[in-house]
C-alpha cells in the first residue's frame, strides 16, 4: 500500500500550497449527540458524543474541505473486552476539487450543472474498541459536477482505493493490513439556505458505495447506503455576533451495510440516528 502512502502524502502538500493562496474560507467546530447510533455486529443502541473540526477554503483553482471527528461511545460499544468504559475513534476526510472552468477560464455549464471538475483526496481512521479496531486508510479521485442551487450542492463518482488492518481485542491478534478491491462511491455533499425569510439552511451528504469484495476475514461485502442530513438554525443575530456564526440544529443519519458489513441477521450494521447538532464558525 505504499502507492496509497505517496498519494496521501502529495495530497496534503497540496492542500497545504493551496490553503497558503484561500481567497475564502470558513473554519467550525461543532459538537453532536445521539442515543440511537448501531455499530456492526452490536445489537445495543450506543450514546455518542461527537466533536468536529472542519474546514473549507476556496482559492483560484478550486476549494479544499478538510474535517476530523472525535466520537466518543458509550459503555455499549467497550473501549477494549470487558472494559466498562466507551470506544473512542477518531475519523479524518480531506477533499481538493479542481474547477476546470476556473484551470481554463472556460465556461462547462450545461443544464442544472453550472460547472465541472475533479475531486481527489483520503479518508484516514483509528478507532479503539472492543473487536474490530479499525484503522482504515483509503485513497479517492473522481470527476465532479457543480449544481446551480443557491449555496452548492455538489455530485462526484469517485474510485475507492481502501485498506484496513485491524486488531482483535479478544484474541488478542493483528491482521496484517488487507486492501479491499477498488470500487465506486457516488457522493454528494450540500449546503442550500432556505431563502424564507428564516435562517434555515438544509446541508449533509450522500454516499452510495459499490461492494468491495471480499473482507480481511473471508466473508463477503454489501453496497452501502449512508446519508446525513441537517437542518440548522442561525442563531447568531440573536446572541449578537456577526451572521453564519453560531448554528443549532437536529440531524439524522440512515447507513445501511454499515462498513460494507451485510445487515441480513445483522441488527448493528444498519444506523437509524437522529441527533442534535451545535456549530461555532470562526
């Protein structure tokens, strides 16, 4: 996997050069909790307290988007076996898209699309539970379409390259670090006001993910299903602070196949979270 390695590596040099030259950019820290969350192979509801960092920027070729969550389970999903105390994980995606129509100063538009590109970039996890331990690395790139809606709704059809190498607690054994298949996600991610004369704006996103062959213990994998969607309030008028500063709000998450894990006779492998969300843009 070391070609994934030199990926990763080029990408966030990348994003750092470009981050240098943001003509825009919008950092938040939010926090989320829900008491309905599923993890394969668990039939208990979990508690989760989830801290996010994220960042987006644009600059003259295109936008970066960067975020880290910090989830933090309750004593359902163990910290290790027989421990009394919750898993913590911690799971970073980063995003670079390329606006073809700013590289060429030429116009794509065509139909609802009002622009084209190309998105590459990684997903990177470390999670410290009771079986699986995840630390999945994966690498993705794709061509992208740019949508006229107010604010941005954004739909990319980007190739998977994704390994893993977890650790049984119980048995107290590493598996060597296994690469899936490559494979196709079709994703969208949006942020559209509601333009009623309230601060309300509907944001989330969409990942519909092909199987990825067969997993690091010989069983086979299942398409994923896995959206999360928000609707959030602008407080900010009301606390005295400059517009898009404090948001509150209620999500919810559908994710069926959980990890490409199949839900037939699988209770946990399929989320069904409501959640409420607070946000702090600085």
């Amino acid at each position: 996997m070391s070609h994934i390695v030199r990926c990763t590596a080029a990408i966030a040099l990348f994003a750092t050069c470009a981050a240098q030259a943001a003509d825009w950019s919008d950092t938040s820290l939010s926090y989320r909790y829900g008491t309905k969350f599923a993890e394969p192979f668990n039939n208990n509801d979990i508690t989760k307290n989830i801290v996010n960092l994220s960042s987006v920027s644009g600059y003259k070729y295109g936008k970066n988007f960067f975020s880290v969550d910090l989830l933090m389970s309750s004593e359902l999903d163990p910290s290790a076996a027989g421990s009394n105390s919750g898993a913590h994980e911690a799971y970073v995606v980063y995003r670079h898209t390329l606006d073809f129509g700013k590289i060429f100063n030429k116009s794509y538009a065509f139909g609802p699309v009002r622009g084209v590109g190309a998105t590459v970039g990684f997903d990177y996890n470390s999670k410290t539970d009771a079986g699986y331990n995840s630390k999945k690395r994966m690498v993705v790139a794709g061509p992208t379409l740019m949508l006229d809606v107010p604010g941005f709704l954004d739909i990319s059809l980007l190739a998977l390259w994704e390994s893993n190498a977890p650790y049984n607690t119980f048995t107290n054994q590493a598996t060597p670090r296994y690469a899936y298949k490559t494979h196709a996600m079709l994703t969208g991610a949006w942020g559209i006001p509601f333009n009623i004369g309230i601060p309300l704006s509907f944001e989330g996103y969409a990942n519909f993910i092909t199987a990825k062959g067969t997993n690091e213990f010989g069983g086979g994998t299942a398409p994923e299903t896995n959206i999360d969607m928000q609707i959030m309030y602008d407080i900010s008028e009301a606390v005295g602070t400059p517009k898009n500063t404090f948001k509150i709000g209620v999500e919810y998450q559908y994710w069926r196949n959980k990890f490409g894990n199949p839900s037939t006779n699988n209770p946990g492998a399929t989320a069904k979270t409501p959640m409420v969300r607070a946000e702090y843009h600085f």
